[in-house]
C-alpha cells in the first residue's frame, strides 16, 4: 500500500492503524478464551462452596 500524500510518519500511522485492525479479531479470541477459562473456574469453586454449605 502506498500514500503518496503522506509524509513517512503518515504513512507509518497509517500501516500502525491497519496492523492494529488486523490484531483485534485474535485479541478479541484470546479474550473470550480467558472469560471461558474464568466461568469454569467459578462453576467449579460454586460446586466446592455448594458442597460445604
């Protein structure tokens, strides 16, 4: 991609802004594996606390 228009730190911040759109859809899994991992960790620790009481 080439921007004729822009200088090279333009052009730099652009690339950045388009790198970082490209990251967001394995940050946004990565995410959602964590809140997953977190749900089965309180279902377990609500069965122990369920058990005792």
């Amino acid at each position: 991609m080439i921007y004729d228009n822009l200088s090279s730190r333009e052009r730099r911040e652009k690339l950045d802004e388009i790198e970082e759109a490209n990251n967001r859809p394995n940050e946004v899994h990565r995410k959602l594996q964590e809140v997953n991992r977190l749900k089965k960790q309180l279902t377990k620790l609500q069965d122990k606390l369920n058990k005792l009481y």
